[in-house]
C-alpha cells in the first residue's frame, strides 16, 4: 500500500533528496488535505453513485509556479498515493487533443457508431456524452503542464470541465501559470473568464515558487560546449536538455521588442531552445538579443556553424547575443562545429570576435555556472 503524499515527502527531505522548502510544504498540505477526504469517501477508490448523492467531489488542487521549483515531484508524490481505483495522469495537451477526437467522434458518428463510444447519450451537443466518457475512465484526473493557448481549447473549457465537475470528476493539475493568466491574450477572451473563476473555486490554487530552480543544480559540473557537430555530441546535447526540463512539452513564447514580435517555439520557461540560424542568421538586432538574455534564464544555441568571411554578418550577431547572455549572467549550452577559438579565426571583425572567444570560455567554467541567475 502506496504511503500517504505527506510521508513520501518527508521521506525525501529525511534522505537528503530535496532541501526543505516552504512553497513545497504549503503544496503538500492542500495535497494531503485531498488525499485525505478521498481517503474519506471510500477505499480502494470511489464511486460515481456515492459521489452523485454527496452531490460534490472534493476541491482539487492547481499548482502553479516557475519550471524547476518541484511542481512535478510533488504530482508524482500524492498520483502514487491517491486512494483512488480509477485515476488517470496525462499532459494537459494531449488530453485536449483527444477531447478534440471525441467531439469530432460524435458529430460524425452515427447512431450506432454513438452508442458504441458513448453509450445512450441523447442530443445533439457533444460536450456531455465526451464529458460522460471521460468520467467513466478516470475518476481523478492529473493534468500535467496546463496551459490554454488555442482558442479550440479555451472555448470549450468552461463547458467541459463543468460537466466533469458534475460527474463528480476529481482535478489535480500542475502549470507555469497563474488562473488568471490563462489564454492570456487569447481570441475573446472575455468568452474564458468564467471558466477562470470556476476553476478558483472548484480548485485550491497553490503557488509552488521557491527561490531556487532545482532543475538548474543539473548544470553544475556538466559540460555545457559540445562540438565538433556530430552524434555523439548532439546526443549529448540533447540529453543536457532533456535533463533541464524533465521531458516537459515545449510551448513556445513570443516576445515583442520595439512593436515587432519574435516567436521562439522551443520554451520551457525560462529555458530556451534554439539554432544559431534562428537566432543569428534572422534580422535580429542587439534590443532583440537583450530581450531574450532578460527573459531566458537558459539558453540552448545549436548548430553554431564556422563563420567565415562571407558570414561576417551572422558573426556580428553572435556577438551581440553572446554579450546580451553574458551581461545578463544567463547560463549557456552551445552546440558548434568547433571550440570558441576556432569558430571565427579571420574575417571582418574577427578582432571584436576574440572577446566573443574569452566570454564562451569563460560561461562554460563551473565559476561562471555557480554565479549565474536562476
């Protein structure tokens, strides 16, 4: 029998795993607070039946804070513990995705077909019988990475997740965002703010924001310049970025410098991902560049290729964004076709690119590691 989500904590601050952490703690009381009201309700799990006559689940729990700071150690904790036969974990996107199926499922779907996936629903709206079909698999469902940005997904929402409510459908979820910040900027959005307001009260929403990403610790000691480009290198590369970001799905940022906006789809919050193309062949400039150092804590530039004379212009952007990462105090894992001494030997500028050199050397040392921002 799995041990309660408080004692698996616990566990891991007694044997040095994890450093006490107040964010950590509040998260693992409201966790405990509903592992012990399922515990309430019936054992091994709960039914629909008696959830239906008690009329309301318990509140869940929506954790929410900056990437690294425990949020899915503390999921993995209270899944493993919940009381709760039928449970499901699934990222929030892909869980979206097959909603999406289910409501094209039964729009097309004709009768038989109807009531075969769902059973004897009547009418013509699909958000109750994919609502019924959901509930009739998992009776807690754990979200990880929450996050709206496609209006298909924010219209839908309110609709959905009411009727989960309504079939007594326990939610526990993990993001980077607030509720309020949710579709922020999203297409009539106007339209997603009651669904906001639901989910602050069917849930208790616990910022999990601590002063240390943990995740971060990762890079002390590893090797953050990987070259020449080959397997082996790459394969390490992506390793170190995997290790960083726990395998969490990419979403993407925009920034906006000067009323122009740069998309960067390879995010995990502060952490960034991308090609030397995209950063520095692009028409990119030095604001664009102190945009990404303020905003990225950690950046993965790959496939830095040598530069040549006839390159002196993505050269000259390197530059800058090898600066704006270093004034910043960012740490930096690089991908390249040769070490720092060799990636620009001679040219137009090859001078300023010495500078370029030292400042490369220098952000791979453990030094500059330990001192850099989370």
């Amino acid at each position: 029998m799995p041990i309660s989500v408080r004692a698996a904590y616990q566990e891991r601050l007694s044997q040095g795993e994890i450093t006490p952490d107040a964010a950590q703690a509040a998260a693992v009381e409201a966790l405990a607070r509903l592992e012990g009201e399922l515990n309430a309700l019936a054992e091994p799990g709960f039914s629909l039946p008696f959830l239906q006559r008690r009329r309301e689940a318990p509140r869940g729990v929506y954790l929410y804070g900056p990437v690294g700071r425990g949020k899915s150690m503390l999921m993995d904790l209270f899944f493993d513990s919940a009381p709760v036969t039928r449970k499901r974990r699934v990222h929030f996107h892909a869980f979206m995705a097959e909603i999406h199926g289910l409501i094209d499922m039964w729009r097309k779907g004709d009768p038989a077909a109807r009531k075969a996936a769902f059973g004897l629903a009547k009418g013509d709206d699909p958000i109750a019988p994919t609502a019924g079909h959901v509930a009739g698999q998992a009776q807690l469902l754990c979200f990880d990475e929450f996050h709206v940005v496609d209006i298909a997904d924010a219209m839908i929402l309110g609709r959905l997740f009411e009727a989960l409510w309504a079939r007594g459908v326990v939610i526990v979820a993990t993001s980077n965002r607030a509720p309020d910040a949710l579709y922020e900027n999203g297409l009539n959005r106007q339209l997603f703010l009651p669904f906001i307001g639901e989910l602050k009260a069917r849930m208790d929403v616990v910022r999990v924001a601590g002063p240390k990403d943990f995740r971060l610790d990762r890079l002390k000691g590893q090797q953050v310049y990987f070259s020449p480009i080959e397997a082996e290198t790459r394969a390490a590369f992506d390793a170190l970025w995997a290790s960083l970001t726990d395998g969490v799905a990419e979403t993407g940022e925009t920034l906006e410098v000067t009323g122009r906006k740069i998309r960067l789809p390879h995010t995990v919050g502060g952490h960034l991902r991308s090609s030397f193309v995209s950063l520095c062949a692009a028409n990119l400039g030095a604001q664009d560049y102190l945009a990404v150092a303020s905003h990225f804590h950690t950046v993965f530039l790959e496939d830095v290729p040598l530069l040549t004379v006839d390159r002196r212009n993505e050269a000259a952007r390197f530059v800058s964004l090898v600066d704006a990462l270093y004034e910043a105090k960012a740490k930096v894992a690089v991908l390249a076709e040769a070490e720092p001494g060799s990636l620009y030997p001679a040219g137009d500028g090859s001078f300023e690119f010495e500078r370029t050199v030292s400042r490369l050397e220098e952000m791979r040392s453990a030094d500059y590691i330990d001192a850099a921002r989370d």
